[in-house]
C-alpha cells in the first residue's frame, strides 16, 4: 500500500485491521490534527501498519485481555503534526527520537 492519495484509499487505510479489536483508523487519531486541521497521514501506510499490527497483537490485545476494553487515544503522528506539536509545546516526542 502506497502513501494515500485519494479519499478512498485514505478510506482503506483507515479500514485496515490491525488485530481483532483494533482498526488503523484507531491509531490515526491524533487531538493535534484535529484542532488545527492538519493532515495526519502515514508517509509509508504498510509500515504503519506493520507497526500497529505488532503493537496490538503484542501488547494491546494482551493488556486487553488481561484488563477489560481499552481505547487508543492516540498512537501515530505524522513528522509534520508532531514536528508543529514540538514547535508549539504540545508534549510531543522529537521526530529524530520516533
């Protein structure tokens, strides 16, 4: 899966499962996007979800199991929403450390 370049493939992405109980769609919200209606896009989709697959089938799931349901608040920022959330103090990671 390439970078999305169109609403329907965005929509694919989005739609991709992750593990049982979690969808990509869970992992690209990001607060930061929202507010300031930037774009919060994987430059590489299949690593993303690559990515999330293991994080969910690693530790999501298991913690899931173990505790009962829980709900991802936020799990991916693009270089440039986190790179805007490092500028303005919003508590995001560097991008040279992610």
């Amino acid at each position: 899966m390439r970078k999305p370049a169109s609403v329907k493939s965005l929509e694919a992405l989005g739609r991709a499962r992750l593990s049982k109980s979690f969808f990509m769609r869970d992992m690209l919200y990001s607060e930061i996007a929202n507010f300031h209606g930037m774009p919060n896009i994987p430059d590489n989709p299949d690593l993303a979800v690559k990515a999330g697959r293991k994080l969910c089938e690693e530790l999501l799931e298991p913690l899931q199991d173990q505790f009962g349901r829980i709900s991802v608040r936020s799990a991916y920022r693009s270089p440039s929403v986190n790179g805007f959330g490092n500028e303005n103090n919003l508590s995001c990671g560097r991008n040279e450390t992610n």
